[in-house]
C-alpha cells in the first residue's frame, strides 16, 4: 500500500479520541479517503480491538473527524 503523509491532529477526551483532519488534505476520490480513514483507526481489525490503529478496544471510542469550512453564511 502507498503511504502518504496527510496533515492530522489526535485528540483525547475522557475514554474517547479521534484524528482530526481537513477536508482539503484528504484524498478526493471517496473509495480512496474511506481506505485511508478506516486505516487511520486500525480496521478492518479481526481482533475488534483497533490494535493496529488508534488502539481503545471499542470502536465507540475511536473516531474520525472531518473539517471543513461552512457552507452556510
């Protein structure tokens, strides 16, 4: 699989966490960004622990965010 390096922030807050991502530096293609994402957070993971990715042990509390600027005044 080819790496890529996309600009990201983790952040923590009580048992939850989550990479924080701009719109703008994520694939396009939404097949392609989806693969990144899910692989941002470990999944597919057949342990069901995201082991591999952002780690918790539930996928409750591994999340995805996505900014983006409003498109409402």
């Amino acid at each position: 699989m080819k790496q890529l390096r996309i600009p990201a922030v983790y952040m923590r807050g009580g048992t939850s966490k989550g990479v924080f991502f701009r719109k703008e530096d994520l694939p396009s293609d939404e097949a392609e960004r989806e693969r990144v994402l899910l692989r941002v957070i470990g999944s597919p993971d057949r342990y069901g622990k995201h082991t591999d990715g952002m780690g918790g042990a539930t996928s409750s509390t591994s999340k995805i965010v996505i900014l983006s600027k409003s498109t409402r005044p």
